[in-house]
C-alpha cells in the first residue's frame, strides 16, 4: 500500500512540474536569396533574409507583386512620411516591398533609428547586431512581447 501512494505521489509531481515548465519561441532571422523574374531592371537572384514568426513552409513559393520604391529604398523612415502605401487591393495579389538594408556598420538608418527597423503600423521591430552596442526593442506577435537584448536575440514566453 505504501508503494502504491508513493507512485501516486510520485505522478502527481510529474504532472504538476510539466505543467509549470517554461515554454518558448525564438525569433530566427535566416539568411536566403530572393529569385526576381521580372522587371528586368532587377532581375536575378539577391541575398535576403527572412524573419520566421512561426512555423517556416520551407521550398515554397510566393507570388505576387515585388515594389522597389524610388524613396525611402532603405526604409529608414515610415513610408507614410512620404505618402507611399503598399496595401493590396482586395482580391489581388500580395505586394513585397523591396528595401536595401545596406552594410550594416556603414548603414545610414542608424542615426534614424537606432538601426533597427521597426513598422509602428504593425507594432514590429526587427532586431539586428549593430556593431555598435546600440538597443533595439524586441517585437510584439499576436500578444507576446518578446524578450531579449533587442540586437543579438529576441525570444518569446508563452
């Protein structure tokens, strides 16, 4: 009788202590390369990044319709600063702005911004390394703030 209650015991701090275990997400900023088939003014193949905010849909495509604005390029500012919108028209295709992020040490967003790029639309920052011991804030999804250093890592607790 006394080993039944002590498995029992036993089980019971199993459960709780799964319960009460930490649970977390990292936001992973990957390198890749963005393929442009059209217009042949930027055609070719171009190294990018990708920010996953959830479960990545590896060798997928994405159609839709790539803009490069002629101001603002490297999105230092807000583009409604310059009354640009890039919201699709219901029933079209997806718009993909474009932006050169530039070299990272030599970037002129960064006495703009702290060289973070952040949407106040979207309530989004994307974090990078500076290289010069600046802090971003960590981003905002669904309701989970994440945290972090703001430059090397940003991780959310759910």
């Amino acid at each position: 009788m006394e080993l039944r209650t002590f498995h029992h015991h036993l089980l019971q701090v199993f459960m709780l202590l799964s319960l009460i275990s930490n649970c977390y997400a990292r936001f992973v900023v990957e390198k890749n390369s963005l393929t442009v088939t059209s217009p042949e003014k930027i055609k070719g193949t171009h190294d990018s990044a990708i920010g996953n905010f959830g479960i990545p849909q590896y060798g997928g495509s994405m159609a839709g319709v790539v803009v490069y604005p002629e101001e603002n390029q490297k999105a230092c500012k807000s583009f409604d600063d310059f009354w640009i919108s890039f919201k699709s028209k219901p029933g079209s295709l997806p718009t993909f702005v474009l932006v050169d992020r530039g070299d990272v040490e030599t970037n002129e967003c960064l006495e703009n911004n702290g060289g973070c790029w952040q949407d106040k639309t979207a309530n989004l920052t994307a974090c990078r390394d500076t290289f010069r011991g600046r802090v971003c804030e960590c981003l905002l999804v669904d309701g989970v703030q994440f945290k972090g250093d703001g430059y090397s890592h940003c991780e959310g607790f759910i």
